[in-house]
C-alpha cells in the first residue's frame, strides 16, 4: 500500500463509472423539471413553459393530503413498534449466545428478503381467514413486520461495538438495570436508533407492493401514484407529488448517514 | 483508590436487595438473566412469528387447495391439482418469462455495477469515497414509484429519449430496436425493452454495494502484482479482479434476481400486456378470485430462490453481504 493509492483511473474506468451514476441520477433529476412545465396532457420533452402554477393546485387537493396524512401516520406507528421490536431483539442477540440465535436473525431479515409481493398476498389471505376487515391497523401491521430489520441492523451494530464492560461498571457502581439501561444502554444507541427509526420511516412511507394487499379502499401516497400511474388523471399534481416525495425521502437518508458515519456500519447499506 | 481508603469504608460483600418493585425486578433480572433474555425475545418472535410466519404458512396451506371451476368457492380439501394448473403451458410461459428477464438483468446490472463499485473501492479516497456513497445510496432509497414514473416520463413517445435521438439524426436505430419482434413494440414504454432498462435502473444500487465491499478487500498491490508479471489489463481482470469479485457479484445478484422476480408493479406500467409471476398472482387473487392458484405461483420464487441461495451460500457470497 504505498505508491498504488496515489495512481489515477485508467480514463475507460472513469468514464464508464461516470455514465454509470449518471444513468442513476439524471432520471430523478428529470422529475424536478417535470414539475414546472406548462404541459397539462402529455410528457412532452423539452417542456413547452415553466410555471410554478401546479405547486397552488396541489396545495388545494385534499385527496393528496388525505393521502399524506395516513402514509404519516402509519409509518410513524410502524416506525414506533418497530423501534421496540428491533431493540429488543438486537439487545438479546447481541448480549448472550443462546440456541437458536442464527434462527432469530433469519426470522427477522425474512420479510425483506422474500419478494414483498410474497408478505403482501400472505397477509391478505391471512386476514381473509381469520376475517379481519382492511384498516388503517392491517397496514401498520405489514409495514412494522419489515420495518423491524432495518432498526434490527443499526442496533446490532452499535451493541457490538459498546462495550459490555461499561454496563458491568455501571452494575458494580450500584445502579439497577433500569438505571443502567436509561444512563448507559440508551445514550449509547440512541443515535444507531435514531438512524434506524429515520430509515424505517423512510421505508415505509415509500412501500407500495405490501400496502397494496393491505389496504383495502385507503390510499397512502405511494397508492395514490400508482392510482395515477396506471389511470392519469391530472398528471401536473402527479410530477409535483413526485417531486415532493423524492425530497421527503431524501432528508432521513442523508442525515440518518450523517448520525452513524463515523461508525464501522454505515445505515442504509442494507435496504 | 488506595487500599486504605478500601479497607476504612468496608462494603458489605452482599448488598441488601433494592427497595420496591422496581428494584425486585431489577434484582431479579440480575439473578436470572435467561429469563430477561426470554422477556425481550418474547414480543419481537411473538409479532414475527404469528403475522409473518402464520400468514406465509396460510399461504401455503391455500396452494394445497383447489377452487371449483363452476361455482368459484375455494374447495378446502388437500389436493395438488393447483400445482398441476401450474403446469399448462401458458402459466409455464409466464414462469420462463419472468426467470429469463431476472437472469437478463442481473446480468446487464453487474456489468453497469463493475465500473462504478471498482472505482469507488480502489481509486476513490476522503471526500470523494462519501460521494461515491451517497451516489449510490441516494437512488437506492428514493421512491421506488417515483423512479419509474421518471422512466415513464423518459421512454414516453414524446419523451427526452425520442428527442435526444432525433437531435442526434439516430432515430432510425430506435425505430429499428422497436420493430424487431420480441423487445420491441408501439413504443419503449410499453415493451420489453422498456421493462429491461426500468429493472436494471431499479436493481443497479443493490448490485453495486455488495461488489464494491468485495472489491474493497482486494489489496491493490494483487493488481500490480499481476501488471508487473507481464499480465495485460484484460488479462489481470479475468484472473485477478472478477474471481475476487464473484462472491460480492452473486450476493448482488441474490438481491436483482429475487427481486425481479417478485415484482409485478414495473412490467405493468412500463411492458408489454404479457404477464409476469407477480402479475399472475396479483390477478390471480385479485379479479380472478383463485386465491389457491396465486399461492401455488409464489411458491415459484420462493423454491427458485432456496435454490439460489443454496448454491450462493456455496459460493461463499454471504461473507460479501
């Protein structure tokens, strides 16, 4: 490792990884533009005029922020019990050896590794047996059972790298495992929850194969697009919703990488 | 601390139990860890256990079943004859489908993949590595509905593509890729073409991330090595990089073929009218009622994934995840 780090990119390598992230970037890139144009009908490139008009009439549209409101809320509750079951399950896997640990963390990567089509129509077919009707809490339901593994990988990640001895320290001191937990445990992962919880929101705020078994009637907003995907109707709410949605996903993911940059895991490696 | 000051204040060897309920039970997680270990394995199994792993196994029990063909209610009376149904040649066509699309695009994936994960693991350093990162993590996570509907936009007959090739005097290449029979089409939005690119796009940051950590591991002076032995670039790629790189290649491709398989949302808005597996189970059990026959279909990818990553874990590719 001396003299190779300093070495430049064969010109081919540069170019071909440069056409690569373009080929990544320019697509959402383009949805930004799409926003302003003057065209109502069609996707008509270059667009024809700019105009900030579109951005008033989504204002104005309550089915968009219906839509908002119960894609808020439901990533908000499915982050909250997935913040609970991630923890615990990465406080146990992390701190003893038991039988059937290799187990446990099959069972909870499962969900994500299993086409999301697969827990979709497995949770519908459930409900139709046991008779649930669709609600708000079905969704929450599908959304927390795979929002549990992203805050499961950023907590274990952390546990491995606190120290066991601090928590030993903090017992022979006399504090109680309630004492220990809120002034050692928690201080010490709460930025790995943090960073989880901002990805499970971001997860689920953004799902829509598993929603679209769970739902029933009620739209959340990835719904909403695919609605207007497969039946446009006004297609300038559409490319201002896009807009909208690609900027409130954005936020979580660069800060969630800001809180655990530092760490041996970065969040977000593993969608 | 010095012993003095030990031995002036002696500590008793047992401390008196905490007061109250709270210190009982602090005390008593303290005597019997197994028993904390238990109380904090019980909710998350519990949730995953009876949601997940009862509904997949619902699921499967319903493959068992079959639906009479006359009246449309599902006859609740073990039977392989969904399986059968499996077996005609239309459901076949839709199964073959849909496994060469996977292997097309994990194939295109890796080899977009190679530059951008080599350059970001061997030649990107400081400031330009976390922009390599977020490159990469940035269209990873952004809305999976909004990028296809950028490529929509995109592939759309009157869209940036058509007047890209137009300005270019290339548009006669286009018109000729659509009027070949099978990936072709009216336009690329709703051919196989279109479905290909909008798969790869998709897909790509799940390929990249796992080859870029394999090749991470590769020393640089191994590449040299091989430069100074008389090996000319192509050759040190073919015997050096890409078998170092093979596990992190198929721990990618886990991600691309699993998930092309499973998806029914891309060739719907972006592909032709021919069906793929997701599509047959969404129409299956939506429309056409025929819940048994929908999980007959999923049971598809999940047996041709076991066997996927049966021979990955062969491979050695979880050590690159």
């Amino acid at each position: 490792m001396r003299s190779d780090r300093s070495q430049s990119a064969p010109v081919s390598l540069k170019i071909a990884a440069a056409c690569g992230l373009l080929f990544l970037h320019l697509p959402i890139l383009l949805i930004f533009v799409y926003a302003f144009t003057t065209e109502e009908k069609s996707f008509v490139w270059p667009p024809p005029g700019l105009t900030t008009q579109w951005f008033a009439v989504t204002w104005n549209r309550p089915d968009v922020w219906e839509a908002l409101s119960l894609s808020v809320r439901v990533a908000a509750i499915s982050t909250a019990i997935a913040l609970v079951l991630g923890t615990l399950c990465a406080a146990a896997v992390s701190r003893t050896k038991f039988f059937g640990r290799e187990t446990i963390s099959l069972l909870v990567i499962l969900p994500i590794a299993l086409p999301g089509i697969i827990t979709g129509i497995a949770l519908r077919s459930a409900f139709a047996l046991a008779d649930i009707p669709f609600s708000f809490w079905t969704i929450v339901l599908g959304h927390a059972t795979f929002c549990v593994v992203v805050v499961y990988n950023n907590a274990v990640a952390r546990f491995r790298r606190t120290s066991g001895s601090m928590i030993e320290a903090s017992m022979d001191l006399g504090a109680d495992g309630f004492q220990t937990f809120r002034h050692i445990v928690l201080p010490n992962i709460a930025t790995a929850l943090l960073a989880g919880g901002m990805l499970a929101f971001a997860l689920s705020f953004d799902e829509v194969i598993v929603t679209t078994f769970t739902a029933g009637q009620q739209q959340t907003v990835p719904i909403w697009m695919l609605e207007e995907l497969i039946r446009p109707r006004q297609r300038p709410v559409t490319n201002v919703v896009a807009m909208v949605v690609v900027l409130v996903t954005l936020l979580p993911i660069l800060f969630a990488y800001y809180l655990t940059r530092d760490g041996d895991q970065i969040a977000g490696s593993g969608k | 601390m010095t012993i003095a000051a030990l031995n002036s204040n002696p500590a008793p060897a047992i401390l008196p139990g905490s007061g109250g309920m709270r210190g009982a039970l602090s005390d008593l997680f303290w005597r019997r860890p197994q028993l904390l270990l238990l109380l904090m394995l019980l909710p998350p199994v519990l949730w995953l256990g009876i949601v997940y792993i009862g509904s997949l196994f619902a699921l499967l029990a319903q493959s068992f079943f079959s639906i009479d063909e006359f009246s449309g209610l599902i006859n609740r009376q073990f039977t392989l004859k969904t399986y059968g149904d499996l077996l005609q040649a239309s459901n076949l066509d839709i199964i073959l489908r849909t496994v060469t699309m996977a292997a097309l695009v994990t194939l295109a994936s890796a080899i977009v993949a190679f530059p951008i994960a080599y350059y970001a693991a061997r030649y990107a350093r400081g400031r330009w590595k976390a922009l390599f990162y977020l490159g990469v993590m940035l269209p990873l996570w952004s809305s999976y509905l909004v990028k296809i509907y950028a490529w929509k936009l995109i592939l759309a007959k009157e869209g940036i593509l058509t007047w890209l090739l137009a300005k270019l005097h290339l548009l006669w290449v286009l018109d000729a890729w659509l009027a070949l029979p099978v990936v072709g089409g009216n336009s690329l939005s709703v051919s196989f073409t279109g479905t290909f690119i909008v798969f790869v796009y998709v897909w790509l940051p799940f390929m990249i991330l796992p080859v870029q950590a394999a090749l991470e591991r590769v020393p640089g002076n191994l590449v040299e090595a091989s430069s100074d032995l008389g090996a000319s670039p192509g050759q040190t790629f073919r015997n050096v990089l890409f078998p170092l790189a093979l596990p992190g290649i198929v721990a990618g491709s886990i991600f691309t073929f699993s998930l092309t398989l499973g998806d029914y949302i891309i060739p719907q808005i972006i592909g032709t009218s021919r069906l793929f597996i997701g599509q047959a189970v969404y129409s299956q059990q939506g429309t056409a009622g025929n819940i048994p026959l929908a999980a007959a279909f999923t049971v598809v990818p999940i047996v041709i994934m076991g066997f996927y990553l049966w021979g990955a874990k062969r491979m050695g590719a979880f050590d690159a995840l």
